[in-house]
C-alpha cells in the first residue's frame, strides 16, 4: 500500500489532519524557538542594566549593534549548516547536533557570572548551533508531504504555530524570570527547554523513515527495507525533477532570491521588535499600573497565557494518543517539559496577583506578536485557502506595507515626546497597534516564504535554499540592528518620531516595487502556486 504522507507508518497516523511526525517537529521547534526568544528578550535588557542590578551597564547602542551582530550571526549559519545537512549528514542528525550545541551554549550564558567570556563563549554556540538547526527542521516539514499543494501550506501554518508557541512562553517565562529572579536564571531556563526538546527529537527520529537520513543513509535504507513501492513513488519523481528543463528550475531559484531580497526590508524593520522597540517599550512609555488598570493587566495576561496552554497542551495529548505506544521515552521527555512549564506558569501568575501594583515588563510587549500569531494563523490559512488568495509576491506586498503602517502608529504615537528626551510616559496602546500590524504582516510573509522555498527548490537543494531564505535575516537583523543603535542621535537631532519613520517609508517602497514585480515573478514560478 502507497503511504500518504513521507516517513514510517506511524507517521501516516494523523493529528488534526496532517501527519504526527509534523506535531513531532512542531515541539521541537518550539521547545528550540521557546529558548532563542527567551533569551533575546533578555539580551539587551541585560547588556544596558546597570552592574549594581548584575547587567553590565553597557551604552544601549553598543548593546543594540552587539543584538545586531548576534541576531544577525545566527541566520548567516544556516546557510552552511543546510549545506552540510544536504550533501553529508542528513537533516534529522543535523536538527540533533545543533540542538545539542545550543544546550550547551544557553548553559554557557547561565554561567557568565562566573567570567564574562563565557557569555561570548555561549553567543558563538547558539549562531553554530541554530545554523544546524533552523534550516533542517523547516525542510524536514515539506518532505512530509508528497504533493506540493495547499495541504503543505497549511503544514507549514502550523509549523509556524509551533514556533510562536515557543516563543511566546520563552519571552514571557524567561523574560520574567530574568527581569524580576535575575538574569542568569532567565538564560538557564531557555537551556532546559533546548536540552529536553531536543530529546524528544532524538528519541522519535525514526518515525521520519526516509526523510532527513543522509544521502548514505538513504542508500543503506534502500537496501534493508524492500519498499518496492515507496521506491517506484521516488523513481517517478526523479523522472519528473529531470524532466523539469533547467530554464525552470533557474527561474524558480531566482524567484526565492527575489522573496530573500524583499524580505530584508520586512525583517530589518520587523526586528526592531528585540531592539529599538523594545527600547521605547521600555523608556517612553507608561508600564506602571495601578488599582483597576493592573488588575485588568493581571487578568489578561493570565487569560493570554493560560489559554495558549491550554491549546498546546491539548495538541499534546492528541500527539500522545497516536504515538505514546511507540515512542513511550521521547512522549515521556516532552511530557516533562509541559509538567515543569505549566508550575512555572502557575507560580508566576499567582506571585503576580500577591502584587499590589504591577511594571509591565518591557519584554513583555514581544508577546504580543507570537500571541496574535497563534490566533490569527488559522484565519490566515483559511483565507488562503479561499478564492481570495492572492499571489505570492502580492501577499509579500501586503506584508510589506503593513509593517510600514505599524510604524505609522508608533511614530505618531512618539509625535509627543520632545527632541532628545531620554524618557516618556506614551500610552501602551501605540506600541499595541504597531504589535498587531507586524504580526498581520509576518503571516503574510514568513510562513508563506517557507511553503514557498520548499516548493520552488529543486529537491536535492532544499537545505541549501532555506539557508539562503535565513541569509536574509542575516543581512536584515544586522542591518536593523546597526540602525537600531542609531535610535538616540537621530531622536535628539530629528524627534523619536522620524525615526520611526525611517521604517515607516522604505518597507512601503518595497511594497511598491514587490507589485509591480508581481506579473514577472508569478511567470517565472511557472506554475508553482
Ligand atoms: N519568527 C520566525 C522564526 O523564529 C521567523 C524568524 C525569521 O525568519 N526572521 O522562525
């Protein structure tokens, strides 16, 4: 009997539609994201807070270019790390490997107390570590799918839940913890998600079959399991790939380096997210609540926390369901995890409510952007699955012009503050709208970007293609990060607001250009859709 999906036969038992082995990565990416987003919440607050509060009292813009340099580093790896994933190591070992790295690199900044080099020690592991990692996993989620249609878009929505889920919790627990424990536990604590998903990985590896073995690996796999049929299915499809001419394959590749190069402007403006935003989340606006003002704050925080629980906890037990019987050990790691995730969330949310009064923490804001992503991703996925879904560069466009408009809002949100003030009490609300046009905007283009790499490059390049994509961040966040830094010069010489309108314009001339390459780009996709 033809399988489905890719993978073993276990992973043809499906979780909401689609095959387990996606809920399998879905933790693992999440548990991965949880500790990169936990601990970037923290870095810059942890770079400018003084010794005395055990920071190291550095200059903001020497902490935003170093958040540059670092959230920059990380994406230029994966272009190597898919590379190696292709040609030699296979991506399941490299998804292991990179995790293993990162473990080690969170353990690293948790004990930078000890000497401040192994806060550098633990920075170079976790851009080596995420090189190996991100674009390996995001392929091994195209290549549970057989077809290319909506079916893997709607896998990669997920998938891209998965990763806000993490991130969510990661900024909310680790920045919390960091922000009112201290730092050090803060950095701990995104290790031990790290270490925990990444034995839930290792330990259900097999339920991927075929997919993310070594090219050597394949072989050997050919030769054990006498799938005559899986291997008529593969043999078909080399027929296929040769028989696309090379003048398509050239086109499709320029169409992901196309999307690469407009998703720098989406991103360098995006990312201010960690950095300059988080800036005037933290020094001009008004967090101090009291009375009704932070009793309704202590309930909707509860609310948006343990309702995004709640659901990820329930996509668990599903998970369970299916693949507890074969997996008891990895099922029992990742059970873990969620028991020790939840008393952290409880103790949290009943310290908080003990307050009389209650400081917004600033990383708090970032937040907002994976919790919107986790409500509004499914609306999305349906609207692309509708008669309304727009084209590839045209969804590009939309996500374009509306992270410009969110820092419409906060630049006119900032109108008020005087040239050079190095504080201000500007309403939540600004930072809230612009929060909300982002991640509109993020689902227009990351998870679309994905699908779309995973689709337009030609099989034995997909590792290489999705390091390609992550360059752009690369280039994006160090760029953002480099004009982040620049936050107080042009803020004394022009106003907060022109500088927030830097970000404002550029993304909205990209969206521009994007439309008017819609015609071309949707040519050379040749019929990729
Ligand atoms: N938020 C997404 C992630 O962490 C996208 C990040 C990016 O590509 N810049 O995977």
């Amino acid at each position: 009997m033809e399988f489905k999906f890719g993978g073993s036969s276990t992973n043809q038992k499906t979780v909401l539609g689609h095959p387990s082995g996606l809920f399998v990565l879905f933790f693992t990416e999440m548990w991965e994201r949880f500790s990169y987003y936990g601990m970037r919440a923290l870095l810059v607050l942890f770079l400018v807070s003084s010794i005395m509060d055990e920071g190291w009292g550095w200059e903001r813009a020497d902490a935003l270019v170093l958040y540059g340099w670092y959230t920059g580093l990380v994406y230029i790896t994966p272009i190597i790390g898919g590379f190696i994933a292709d040609k030699f190591v296979g991506y399941r070992r490299a998804v292991v490997l990179g995790a293993f790295i990162m473990t080690l690199g969170h353990a690293s900044m948790a004990l930078e107390g000890f000497t401040p080099i192994f806060f550098y020690v633990g920075l170079t592991f976790l851009i080596i570590g995420n090189g190996l990692f991100k674009p390996n996993i995001s392929s091994m989620v195209g290549q549970l799918y057989k077809t290319q249609g909506k079916e893997k878009d709607a896998g990669y929505t997920i998938f891209y839940m998965g990763i806000n889920s993490g991130a969510f919790l990661g900024i909310l627990l680790c920045g919390y913890i960091g922000e009112n424990i201290g730092w050090h536990y803060g950095f701990g604590l995104a290790g031990v998600f790290m270490f925990l998903g990444m034995l839930q990985f290792y330990f259900t590896q097999s339920i991927f079959g075929k997919i993310g073995l070594s090219p050597k690996q394949i072989e050997d796999f050919d030769d054990v399991v006498e799938d005559g049929i899986e291997k008529i299915g593969d043999n078909i499809e080399d027929v296929i790939e040769e028989a696309e001419s090379s003048i398509v394959v050239k086109d499709r590749l320029i169409v992901i380096g196309i999307f690469s190069l407009f998703v720098v402007f989406f991103w360098w403006a995006f990312e201010q997210a960690g950095g300059s935003m988080t800036v005037f989340a933290a020094d001009y606006t008004d967090r101090a609540l009291v009375g009704n003002a932070a009793l309704t704050f202590k309930i909707v925080n509860t609310i948006i926390t343990v309702v995004p629980m709640l659901v990820i906890t329930w996509v668990l037990v599903l998970l369970f369901r299916k693949t507890f019987s074969k997996f008891a050990l990895a099922n029992t790691f990742l059970g873990i995890s969620f028991i020790i995730i939840w008393g952290i969330v409880i103790w949290m949310l009943k310290r908080e409510f003990k307050m009389d009064a209650t400081e917004v923490p600033a990383s708090w804001f970032s937040v907002l952007n994976s919790l919107f992503i986790i409500l509004f991703a499914p609306l999305f996925s349906k609207i692309w699955q509708s008669k309304y879904n727009p084209s590839g560069p045209m969804k590009f466009a939309i996500g374009l012009l509306l992270v410009g408009l969110g820092f419409a809002a906060l630049a006119y949100g900032s109108a008020s503050i005087p040239d050079g003030a190095k504080t201000a009490s500007v309403s939540l609300m600004f930072l809230v709208i612009a929060y909300y046009l982002h991640t509109m905007g993020e689902l227009c283009v990351s998870p679309v970007g994905l699908s779309y790499v995973s689709k337009l490059a030609p099989m034995k390049l997909v590792g290489l293609m999705f390091g390609v994509w992550f360059t752009a961040n690369f280039i994006a966040n160090l760029l953002g990060g480099i004009t982040g830094s620049y936050i107080d010069p042009i803020s004394e010489e022009y106003g907060l607001s022109t500088f927030f309108l830097i970000f404002t314009i550029i993304p909205i001339v990209a969206a521009i250009i994007m439309m008017l390459l819609n015609p071309m780009m949707k040519r050379k996709m040749h019929g990729v859709r």
